[in-house]
C-alpha cells in the first residue's frame, strides 16, 4: 500500500540506493485539488480517492444512522495522509511509553522515538524548540487564518489552561490546531515522501491501481504477492503474481492489514476454517480494534463575521489571495481551529495524561463533513459552531472479521464504540462540565481515525508476523494502544522506526 506508512517506508528503504523497491497502491495518483484544504472534503465521498466501509450496527453509537457508523480511508498515494483533515498531532509521551512496557522493548518509548519524530518534520510553526526537527518531509505549520482561535485560547486561559505546544511533548492545556501544510497546502505522505523522487530512482517503482489480494508462501516463508491490476479495458482486469527477493511489508492501512493476512491464512483458527481458507498460522489477527469515538456538541455564537463560512468566504479574491501568499479561507479544512488535551477525574488526573482531545470547529459544518444541523435556529448575527469531545484512551475493543459470504469483499467491522461503561463515563462527564447541553438532547457520535493492535497479538517489536519469515506490517494497525490524539504523526514515526530496523537488518 502506498498510503501514509507506505510512501514514508519506500522513500527511506530506497534512499540508499541499494534496495529494490516495489509498491502495490489501490488508487490513483491523488487529485490536484485534494491539496487544496477548502476544497479536500468534496473528495471524501469520491471512490477514486477515498474507499468507505460500514460499521456493523454500534449499541451506544450513531443512532440516529441507525447504530451504522461510516468510516473512509485514503484510496490513493499518500492514503490518509491524501484525504484527512490535516490535523498533526504527535500525541502523549505516555501512551508510547505504555508500548515499551506492552512489548518490553524500550526503542518504543517517547524518548527514544522522539528522533524519529524530528526526523518526519519540517517545523515552521509558532513553538520552535529542540523538539521539532526542521529538515523533514512533512512541513508543520500554523497558519494565519485561523477563525476564532485567539477566543478559543482565551477561554482556555479563563478556565486555568496554560497554552502549550500540541508537539512538544504534549500537555494538559489548550492549543492551536498545528497542520501538515506548506504554502497553504497538503503536505501528504506522498507529496512529502514520495513525490520528490518518483521517477528519479531505478530502485524504486511504484504500480498503481494494483490491488494485492493475498500473499504467496512456501512454507512460512512469505515469497510472494497475488494481486488484480486495472487493465487498459474498462472490462477486464489482470491478475499477476510478483515475487519479492527480501521480504514482503504489508501498509494496507487498519483495516485492509489484517483483512490481507486473514485472507492469506494468518488469522483466528475458529475464522480460517468458517471462511474455509488454508491455514499458514493461527494468530489473533483482527482482535483488539480501537478507535477515538466523538460528541459533537453545538454552539450558537452572536458574530457571523468571526467564523468560518465556506460559502461567503470561498471566492474569487480569497482564491487570488490563497495563490499568492497561501493563506485566508481556502487554506482552512472545515473550519477547524483550536484544540485542547484534558484529563478527567473518571480516568484518574494524572499529569499531563490527557483522555480527551477537544476540536473547535469555527463554521457552521461542511455537508461533506457533517450531517446539516436543521433543529439549530440562528438570527441574522448568528452562526452556529461545534467542539468535540473526543475519546481517546477508549477501553471499549471491536474487531475486524472476514465476510463470509464474500471474503475478497470488504471485512466486517465492529468497532463497540462506547461500550466500556468508562468511555461512555468519560464522553458524559466532559460534555455535562464543558458544555450548556441539556438532559434530553442526545448528542451525536462522530468516527475519528484508529488503530488495530498487531504487536503482541501477531507480531514482533520488530513488526514481523510471528512464527513467519519475510513478513512485516507497518501501519497504523500495529499499535498496541492507540494514540491519544490525530494519527498522521505518529504512523510517521512507526515508518521512519521500521525503514531503520529493516535496513539494519539487512545490513547485517
């Protein structure tokens, strides 16, 4: 896959000239326009871009969808990383340090993943600080548009938040929403990583529109990939086996990693033998799926002028301004504009350990985003905005299954939002503290991206499939504990961490 890990991971295994590499991506080279902040989420819908998988029906979640929760992910080069809302937050020292004591292995603590951090950046931003690396791929920025930030700060300040870098290690504090932007625009896995040296490298060769269906072994020895390529009919396609002469690195994203090994033969045995696929090794393959969860909770403030309205504030002039300086309204995504990182006391207030993120989102929503809020009624001078109460050390597990009925098709997947009474205890309590909500009013439960824990359950801390040769995953999905913020930065480190482990070892 060549997707947010994918792109990083091939970049860095061909730097030195003396690795072949080869990615398999799904998609397409990604649209001009999905760089464009304003203009991206009219692309989340397009299945050129973007493949969109429904939730078995949640108990506690989306129940005004009828318990279905939509989750999309990046079809494209640079995955994700293509089609998110460009939000780059590292996330709590301590959630990597908890995957050191998980696995046992201290390379995964904060301090010692810190270089690899720096080594992704390339910090413009307004907290310089021997934290930040300045010489990386993916440009950090703030930019200046940013509607109603300096209110959102504020009333952190009121209510005893200090303001602090989101990066830097992250705090217990209010902070302004940090972005994978350069000039106004997407700094994605692909136009970071990838872009600046496809077609300039004889080792590195990227085919697209190329769907790997299963992986090839001769024992447990992984050799090899089946995959189904689009061919130049618009009725046909090929199918072709390709060889790998090292090894093989799965970066299918959380949820199409595990499918691929479940489909390949490495899975639960009670799965393997319902879907009638040959076993190659019993793991608990698609077990143990977390996912941040959100409440939406609705605002009406009295001064339309402040806020992000897309389409008042998306016009020719703002286009020319945008083009020339890359700034003002096309460079917002959605509106989104200060966070913050909290602790409540139903997890315990633990130092600088923050179980909610809160987003604001300056704008009345974008239809692609959000569904419309028609029960809000609003004068003249009035606008309605929105924040989150995101979840992010969920307790609640789902998982991803195999379709009986279709085993190519997409998984099935159960994401238990909210089922751990602690989630739905954490969700309640920030919303009753932070909010005018009332009794009656039930807020709604929006998706954020996850992860789907691998190391411990299949694989080594070096993120090779246990009990199988020539087999790694590195993504998202290997995180034994999610990330307790926005994942983009951290998936980074975990490509930049596996690209050095890997040539190490063959270096050896």
């Amino acid at each position: 896959g060549g997707g947010t890990a994918g792109c990083a991971l091939a970049r860095r295994l061909s730097d030195s000239g003396k690795h072949s590499v080869l990615v398999f991506e799904a998609g397409n080279i990604p649209h001009p326009e999905l760089d464009v902040p304003a203009l991206a989420s009219t692309f989340l819908s397009d299945p050129n871009y973007t493949k969109t998988y429904y939730s078995v029906r949640q108990r506690n979640a989306d129940l005004e969808n009828g318990g279905v929760t939509t989750y999309r992910a990046g079809r494209t080069l640079g995955g994700s990383s293509s089609v998110n809302a460009i939000h780059f937050n590292r996330g709590n020292a301590a959630r990597y340090d908890e995957w050191a004591e998980i696995t046992g292995d201290s390379s995964w603590r904060y301090e010692n993943l810190l270089k690899y951090f720096k080594r992704s950046e390339n910090y413009t931003g307004v907290f310089p600080s021997d934290q930040h690396g300045r010489d990386g791929p993916i440009t950090v920025s703030l930019p200046k548009y940013i509607p109603l930030l300096n209110e959102w700060l504020g009333a952190g300040q009121f209510l005893g938040y200090p303001i602090s870098d989101p990066n830097g290690p992250q705090r217990i504090s209010f902070c302004p929403a940090e972005y994978s932007k350069r000039f106004g625009r997407r700094v994605s896995s692909y136009t970071g990583y990838l872009k600046p040296v496809l077609g300039l490298r004889r080792n590195l060769k990227v085919m697209l529109n190329s769907v790997v269906n299963k992986i090839i072994f001769n024992g447990n020895q992984a050799i090899g990939v089946q995959l189904q390529r689009s061919s130049t009919s618009r009725f046909s396609t090929r199918n072709d086996v390709v060889f790998a002469r090292k090894e093989i690195i799965i970066s299918a994203g959380a949820i199409e990693s595990p499918a691929l090994l479940m489909r390949s033969g490495i899975g639960p045995k009670g799965m393997l033998e319902n879907a009638k696929i040959r076993p190659v090794k019993y793991l608990n393959v698609g077990l143990n799926l977390q996912d941040h969860v959100g409440v939406r909770l609705d605002f009406v403030i009295n001064k339309t002028s402040a806020a992000f309205i897309k389409e008042r504030d998306l016009n020719p002039e703002t286009l020319r301004y945008y083009n020339a300086v890359g700034d003002g309204p096309y460079s917002s995504y959605g509106g989104y504009s200060g966070q913050a990182f909290i602790s409540t006391t139903s997890q315990g207030n633990l130092t600088n350990n923050a179980n909610v993120h809160l987003l604001y989102l300056a704008s009345p929503g974008d239809p692609n985003l959000y569904a419309p809020r028609p029960n809000i009624q609003t004068a003249e001078n009035e606008v309605a905005t929105s924040a989150y109460v995101v979840v992010v050390n969920p307790l609640s597990r789902g998982s991803v299954r195999l379709n009986l009925t279709d085993i190519d098709g997409s998984p099935i997947i159960d994401l238990q939002y909210l089922t751990h009474p602690e989630d739905m205890r954490v969700a309640i309590d920030v919303s009753k503290a932070r909010s005018p909500i009332s009794s009656n009013q039930f807020p709604d439960c929006e998706p954020f991206p996850f992860g789907l824990a691998l190391i411990g359950n299949a694989m080594r801390n070096t993120l090779q499939v246990f009990g199988i040769r020539g087999l790694r995953v590195v993504d998202a999905s290997i995180m034994p504990l999610v990330a307790n913020s926005n994942l983009q930065a951290t998936v980074y480190a975990i490509a930049e961490k596996a690209s050095d482990m890997i040539l190490q070892e063959w270096e050896s």
